[in-house]
C-alpha cells in the first residue's frame, strides 16, 4: 500500500515500508524509494598503492585527493578507502592502532578533512573501512589487557589458559596460519588471534567494547564519512566454552588440519552488533557493506536482517570464486541471487583476491573478457564496487621469489601461497617510470604490463578498457531501465551466451554476453521479458567490428557484449 507524507516540507510517496529516519533528517529517495547507494558506483581504493603525492614510494590521502577529477570523470560515486589509519602495518592496516586518526604515513585528519570536502565538490562520498573483529597488537587497549590479568582492560580481548602445558585452549586455526592461540609468558594464559598473532580479537560479548567501537564510529561520522565497509563480521564472536572444531580431511596452505570452523565464525550474535551498527547508522543517514563470505545466497540473504535492519549493502564475493567465464555459471548465479530479495552488492576483484583481468583472462583475450565481466556486473540490478585499477585491465603480479614478498602470509605459506601483493600493485597512470605512480621506487614493483595498460594511453583509445568501462557508467547514469529495471533472463538453455533484459514500464534494455571464445548467434526473443518483437537501437558494444543492428538474430564474437534498448 502507497502513502503520501509531507516530510520537513517535501512530498513523499511512500510504500507502507517507509520509516522515517532519526534526527529528522530526510534521505533522498527516488521514486522506487532507493537511496543514494543503490544506483552509486562504488570504487576500493587501497591507499598504499593508489597515488603518492610526497614520493615515498607509498600512496596517501593527498594523492587520493589528487584523483579525484579522474574518478570523477570515471562516473564513481563513492570511494571505499581500505585501512588509512594509525598502525604497525603487519596487515598493511588492518591492524589497527588507534581507530581515531590517520597513519603518518597516509597524511594528518586535516589532509583527510580536505579529502572528504574536496571529494563532496567532486559529488563523491567517501567510505572508511572499519575493523571490528580485532586490533593491532599495539592499541593501547590491548597493550593494557596484557599488563597484568587483573587489568580492567583484560576482558577486552579473548584470553584463556591452556589445555595443558605448551597446549593451547582448542584446536582453533588462524586463517593466516597455525594455532590461533598465543602464549604470554608474562601473565601464563592464551590469547586469540583469528588472523595474524599481531592482530588479537576483540571480545565483543564485553559491552564496553561494543560502546568504545560504536563511539569510533561516531567520531568518523561527524567528519563527513558516508558510511563503512566493516571487515571480517564473520568472525566477531566465538563459542564462550571453546568448543573444537571438527576436524575436516586434508590440510591447509599452512599445513595444519582443516577444520570445519562453527564455532568460530557466523555466530548468530554476529546479528545483533550488526543492528546495533545499523542503529548509529541510521543516526547519520549512513551505509554499511560487509565484507560477508558466504556459500550460497541463502547465507547471504541473512545479512540483510530479518528486518532489513542490519546491512543494507552485503558484498556478494560469490562471483570472485568462479574460476572461469561461463554463461550457465554465472546466469545461474544471478538468478539465485534475484530471487532471494535484497538489493544486490556486485564484486569482481578486491585486495584479497586475484585480479579478475587475470582470473578470468585466457591469456589471448584478456582485455575483450574485461570488457565483457564489466558489461555483466555493471549492468546487473544492484550496486557494483569496483577495484581500483579493474577499469584499466590491470593484472595480477604475484612475487617472483619469496624473499620479494611483503605480505606475511605470502612468507609463511611460500609457494603454495604466494600472498596478497600481487593484486595491490600501484596504479598504472601512465608509461612513464614506475607507472606515474611515484619517482621513487614504489612499496611494491608495478605490473608488467603498466606500459600498454595506463589510463593515459587508454584515455587516447576510444576501443580501450577505460572507455568501455566510462560509456557503461553513463549508461548506468542515463538508462532508468538499467538503474531500477526488473531483472529478466532469456535464453535459459544457451550455453555460451548470457543475455537478460532489464525492464522498466515499456522500455527494455538487452544485454548479450557471448561468453565462449568462438562466435555464437544469439536468438532475441523478447516475448519472455513481456515485450512483443520491438525496435531496438544499440547502445553500446565491445566487438571488434561493431554491431549496428538489432533483429531477431545477432552474430556475436568470441568474449563480446552488447547492449540495445527498445525504441518505441
Ligand atoms: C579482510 C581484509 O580484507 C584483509 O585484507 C585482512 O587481512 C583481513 N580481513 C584481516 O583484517
């Protein structure tokens, strides 16, 4: 049922859904009642490797805001800035120090004020990255807990005795490796690290730390901050008695037993410090995206809240996982993910995982399978977030020998695991030395191939990945099909072609995705998607030689997209 309201002197047609959010403040919706960051386009920056304006080798706040005309110009509409805060940078920053300021290394809060004013006259929001589940070994919270075991501070973090001598409290492994347990000889109990020992878990059932971490939260939503990305929700809470794990076959990358972590991660009191989040969220109109690993979409179904009442924006890393460019995969996927409500948050690359260019690429056609992925994700209902560097088909460079590595995990599991740097290279901004990205030598070696894939020279190629990607962000600005339309999928049984519509009132947008790498005649049929045989007018293609013409048959060539609107 429909209402209309008169909101601090606005008209508002409203779903009987409409809740007014506190503090009288009124959020711009759209006529489908969707916010700001349901038709954005995200953008991750991670700032190490991004842009550095005082030449250290190591990007900053002020590059960022350096950028700024040419994220602008990109069509992004919100920045995501991985961990810039104080920290030892044993995770690169996601161990953090102090949850209140910005690491030397990356600028002052003053270079951050001028980044989130400048980033506002640019019309883009800027988004922080939060990390709840643990601190830095060097926060002065944790340094406190570990003074003494009557610290006040002591219940901050999980801290235990041992099964044993030299036996830690259970079988519980760090994702990056061994015992997530380590010993303090000082006060002779355990402490818990689900990921580096550098980086001890917060204990979250302690409700001066939940109010500490909200109020961190607060401090940055007074500065202007638009929402957050929080890190490792899933692993905010563990069993209280320390149950095992059950053990799993095999062994991980590290060598120690697999293990079917249920009492470690996705406990069901994740949920209430999501609402609790939500809640001061909402306070200051703000958004949260989660970092959420899941299975299935059922699982991920869950994070949105039984209520819609905890995150409006979890990640789907689903697609991240899919090892190869297939159109039953992938249309299979889209389609769970349409039919379990919720508004969509797309993801092909991020600073975990292996570069999509790279992923997906068949060594022959990278850059036509880059054009294509973003043709798919880009157009899909829902919100994309993109990874710095995809909008130029940067690839992954993983370390050639282990003494390269700079990322820990990349040492201790050599050469099985090679670690994260490869996918945070610096930005490739030109042909000059070592990218445009710095005159010094960079923290980590630029791709090979920063010399054909730079935004300078692909800003000069019309047929360039750059260009591709700016003309589907206008197409995602201009089409109202393609930022409300319904989600409909054609051809079920093709199995190199994926193609959808994206319906709005009586105009469709068809996108066709030859998803082999031969060439393949797609049927349009647009009965399915409730349209009689209409016009259609091409809008945008990645083929070689272009398609100008719609009819009920279209060749398509190996890895190419199109994209055709309905004309009345
Ligand atoms: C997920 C982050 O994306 C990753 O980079 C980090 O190492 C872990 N969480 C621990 O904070």
């Amino acid at each position: 049922m429909s209402k209309t309201l008169i909101v601090a002197g606005l008209l508002v047609t409203s779903m009987s859904t409409f809740t007014p959010i506190a503090r009288g403040q009124v959020k711009p919706t759209d006529v489908a009642h969707h916010e700001w960051w349901h038709h954005a386009v995200f953008y991750e920056v991670y700032p190490r490797s991004f842009a550095d304006s005082n030449n250290d080798g190591v990007g900053d706040l002020n590059g960022i805001t350096s950028k700024l005309g040419y994220l602008q110009h990109l069509g992004v509409k919100a920045l995501w800035i991985t961990p810039c805060f104080p920290s030892p940078q044993v995770d690169f920053g996601y161990d953090v120090s102090d949850y209140e300021s910005i690491d030397p290394m990356y600028g002052t809060l003053a270079d951050f004020d001028r980044l989130v004013a400048q980033s506002k006259a640019h019309d883009i929001k800027i988004i922080l990255d939060f990390v709840p589940n643990h601190t830095s070994d060097q926060h002065k919270w944790f340094l406190e807990s570990k003074s003494s075991r009557t610290s006040p501070k002591r219940d901050w973090y999980i801290w235990r005795d041992g099964k044993g001598p030299n036996q830690p409290p259970n079988n519980w492994t760090s994702t990056f490796g061994g015992s997530a347990w380590k010993y303090d000889p000082a006060t002779g109990q355990y402490y818990y690290h689900y990921f580096y020992a550098e980086q001890p878990d917060l204990n979250w059932r302690n409700p001066e730390v939940v109010k500490a971490m909200l109020d961190a939260m607060r401090f940055w939503y007074k500065r202007g901050v638009a929402g957050f990305r929080l890190d490792a929700v899933d692993t905010l809470y563990e069993d209280p008695n320390l149950k095992d794990n059950p053990l799993l076959p095999g062994t991980d990358k590290f060598g120690f037993p697999n293990t079917n972590e249920i009492y470690n991660k996705k406990l069901p009191e994740v949920h209430d410090i999501m609402r609790a989040m939500r809640k001061v969220a909402d306070e200051y109109g703000a958004v949260l995206i989660g970092e959420t690993w899941t299975q299935n979409v059922a699982q991920l179904r869950e994070y949105y809240g039984a209520r819609n009442d905890e995150l409006q924006m979890p990640m789907d890393l689903m697609m991240t996982e899919f090892k190869q460019v297939s159109a039953p995969a992938f249309r299979d996927h889209i389609g769970a993910v349409e039919g379990a409500g919720g508004w969509p948050v797309f993801v092909i690359s991020n600073h975990d995982i292996v570069r999509s260019y790279t992923r997906w690429g068949d060594g022959v056609h990278n850059d036509d399978i880059a054009k294509l992925m973003a043709a798919m994700y880009l157009m899909l209902r829902g919100t994309p977030i993109m990874y710095y560097g995809e909008e130029i088909g940067m690839e992954n460079s993983d370390p050639k020998s282990k003494d390269d590595v700079r990322d820990p995990i990349g040492r201790r599991g050599w050469p099985l695991e090679k670690g994260r740097d490869g996918e945070r290279t610096p930005m490739q901004w030109s042909d000059a030395k070592n990218a445009g990205f710095t005159e010094v030598t960079p923290w980590l070696p630029v791709a090979p191939n920063y010399r054909t894939h730079n935004v300078v020279t692909e800003t000069a190629d019309p047929q360039s990945i750059l260009n591709f990607y700016r003309r589907l962000l206008d197409l995602r600005r201009d089409e109202p099909a393609l930022r409300e339309g319904q989600y409909v999928a054609l051809n079920p049984q093709d199995p190199n072609v994926f193609a959808f519509v994206r319906r709005l009132k009586g105009e469709g947008v068809l996108v066709a995705l030859n998803m082999s790498g031969s060439s393949q005649t797609v049927k349009v049929d647009l009965k399915a998607a409730g349209f009689s045989q209409p016009k259609m007018r091409v809008l945008l293609t990645s083929s070689h030689t272009p398609i100008t013409k719609v009819s009920t048959e279209i060749e398509m060539e190996p890895y190419s997209a199109l994209i055709a609107k309905t004309v009345k």
